[in-house]
C-alpha cells in the first residue's frame, strides 16, 4: 500500500522538522515546506492525500493557501493555529478547511487527527456514515424539494444543477438526509462526521453547517436553539 503524502506548510524550523520526524515515524511520507507560496508549488506539484497548515506563515499566509488549494481540489485540509479562541481558526474553517489543531500539539494527538480525517474521507467517496435512511427511494435518491441526494452516486443537485461539496460538506448532509426533520446535536455530528469520540470545538460543525447552507440554501437546514440542527423534510 502507498505511503499517505502529507503536505506540511508551518515557517517555525524546530516545529517543523520535530513534526516531520514523527509523522515519518508513523508512516507518512511528508513535503514540509516554510512558507505558503512554496507550499501552494509543492501542492500543485505533487497533490498531497492531506494538508496540514500553519496558519501564520509567511509569503501566503495559511488561511489563504487554504482557499486556493479549496478553489483547485477537495484535498482534506487541516489547519494548525497558535490561539484556540483566535478567529483564525473560525477564517480557516470558511475558507475551506476540514479540522484544526491547537498549537502547541501533540504529535500523537495530531497522528490520531489526521487518520481521522483521511477514514472519513475515505468513506465520502465510498459510502454514506451513519446508518441507511429510514425510506430509501429507488436508486438512492433522496429528494426534499428541489435537493436530490445521490446517496449511492454521491452527488447533490439543486433545481437540477449540480452542487459540489467538499467529502466533509457531503458527509454532514448524508447525515442530516439520513434523518430528515429529526435534530441532530452537535456533540452527535463531532462523533458521527468528524469521527470525535470525546467531543470538540463545535465552531468546526457551525462554520461547516452555514458553508453547506449556501450551497444547498439557507432554509434546509433549520437551527434549533439550545439543541442542534435538522434538515427540513
């Protein structure tokens, strides 16, 4: 089996040679580079399996990256900020990242997080998380007005038109789809989409939840205060 090619963008020396090393140690083969245009050249080069990115690095800071690599590939992404309540972490999410780690991290921890993000990538592109939709229509299609889901084809068209969602966008909605009309926490979604057993930064599930609104509109996916969100049957 391949190495899983890990693209590390972060301008602290001592930061990002320790990192390299460890996750070389656990198997992953790593392009670590200090700042974000040679970290935008080594992306389009070599089309990394997953990003992990600084977010303040020099030349193209980190949030930015994300949104050309966004604007290029569905790559995963994860963001490593300095500052846990920093709205950099909030920026990184919106410009299309998956997950964030604080720094200073874990290198274990940061193993633990990458793996997650690559098995439910994986899953994205291989079937739906959770369990099957209560009523499953014919061929997989699940429709709520004009929103199709392709559970088995794994695509979204609106009014018809194609909508394209990134595998952590398309795995909340299968998750929502799965159960329309019934709430789903966000402790439940950290567990279910971003494979979280022991909970998280619920910002991840908010930013990702208005991202997949202004895809798929912003009327389908109903807050519930106090509790969650459901998709509108």
């Amino acid at each position: 089996m391949a190495e899983t090619h890990v693209l590390f963008v972060e301008d602290d020396d001592v930061i990002r040679e320790a990192t390299q090393l460890a996750l070389e140690r656990d198997g992953f083969a790593v392009t670590a580079m200090p700042d974000g245009l040679s970290g935008l050249e080594a992306f389009r080069a070599d089309r990394p399996d997953i990003a992990l990115l600084d977010v303040m690095v020099p030349g193209l800071d980190g949030v930015s990256l994300c949104r050309r690599i966004r604007d290029e590939s569905t790559v995963p992404v994860i963001m490593l900020s300095a500052r846990a309540d920093s709205i950099d972490v909030v920026l990184g999410l919106e410009a299309g990242a998956d997950d964030y780690v604080t720094k200073p991290f874990d290198g274990a921890v940061l193993v633990a997080r990458i793996r997650a993000v690559l098995r439910r990538f994986g899953h994205a592109s291989g079937g739906r998380p959770g369990g099957a939709a209560e009523s499953e229509p014919v061929g997989g299609v699940l429709v709520f007005g004009d929103l199709e889901v392709d559970t088995e084809g794994m695509e979204v068209r609106k009014g018809g038109a194609h909508v394209a969602l990134t595998p952590t966008e398309m795995r909340l909605l299968l998750e929502f789809s799965s159960a329309p009309g019934t709430v789903l926490s966000r402790d439940k979604l950290l567990e279910r989409v971003w494979d979280y057993g022991w909970g998280g930064d619920t910002r991840v599930v908010d930013v990702h939840v208005q991202r997949l609104r202004t895809k798929i509109g912003q009327d389908r996916i109903e807050t519930v205060r106090g509790f969650g969100y459901k998709l509108k049957p």
